[in-house]
C-alpha cells in the first residue's frame, strides 16, 4: 500500500469514527424513537464500514 493509500484509509477511517460517535451522541439524545432507531442504524453501519477500512490495514 502507498503512502498515499494510506492517508486514504485512516482519512477514511476517522471519517467513519466521527459518524459512529455523532449518531450515538443523536440516537440518545433524541425522544421520537422512530429517528432514534433510525440513528442507531446508522451508527451500526458506520461501524461497519470502520471495520471494512479497518481490516485494508
């Protein structure tokens, strides 16, 4: 992997870290609990693409 790839990643990577920790932050915050959950979805996905850029390395 080239260094530029490699900015790439852990650009991407922290990315996706912000998105986790600002849905969770939103998801509790929130009373309707259909856009609760609808956060909480989101913070899912974003843990997943965390793992995917996470397991390029």
């Amino acid at each position: 992997m080239t260094s530029k790839e490699l900015l790439y990643v852990e650009d991407a990577l922290s990315h996706e870290q912000f998105m986790q920790k600002c849905s969770k932050n939103a998801s509790s915050q929130l009373q309707d609990q259909a856009l609760s959950d609808y956060l909480k979805e989101l913070e899912t996905k974003h843990t997943e693409l965390f793992n995917k850029f996470l397991n390029l390395l």
